[in-house]
C-alpha cells in the first residue's frame, strides 16, 4: 500500500501501480473469508452483528480499491490519488475498529 502511495500520480508506473493494487484486492478479498481476531473480545451476543460490520467495510473497501483501478487504468492519476487516499482512511478506521491492539506497544 505505502508503494502505490508513493507512485500513484506517476503514469509511467501505471503497470505496477495495477500489479500493486491486484495484490491489495486479492488479500481484502481473501479476509471476507476470516472473522476478526477482535471478534472474540466482543460480547457472545453482538459478535455476529461485529463479524456482519467488518465485512460490509471490507466490501465497501474493495469497491473503493475498484474506483481506483478504474482511475489509473484511465490515466486519471490526480483522481486515483484522490481516492486511494479514502481509501487510505478506509484501512485506518477498519483496522482502528476490527484489529486486535498490538502489544508489543
């Protein structure tokens, strides 16, 4: 993710930049098949709401992680840019949410 950040606005490295981002979809894609490990912190009655929240983010994600493909693959690299960084945000607040705290802090 912190690769496409950096080359996001460079046509020349479209290629990659798409290579880059297919990695990113196929791993959102692969943890719709996983439960969080948070899930387990959560009261036994909300989980199923919790692990129903963190898939609908993780969609939402990906359709996010689609406008900017669909960005670069048009050249529109100020744009893709613009979305990578809601995208960006996305990743941030799900991770705040649905992510176990690091203990090594």
């Amino acid at each position: 993710f912190r690769a496409v950040r950096r080359q996001i606005t460079d046509a020349s490295k479209n290629a990659d930049t798409l290579a880059k981002l297919a990695t990113i979809r196929e791993n959102a894609e692969a943890s719709l098949k996983f439960e969080p490990a948070k899930k387990s912190e959560i009261p036994t009655a909300e989980q199923a709401k919790f692990v129903a929240g963190y898939k609908a983010d993780m969609k939402k994600f990906l359709e996010l992680l689609g406008k900017v493909e669909a960005a670069v693959k048009a050249n529109k690299n100020e744009e893709a840019d613009k979305i990578l960084k809601e995208v960006g945000d996305a990743q941030k607040a799900g991770h705040k949410q649905y992510k176990k705290e690091d203990k090594k802090k």
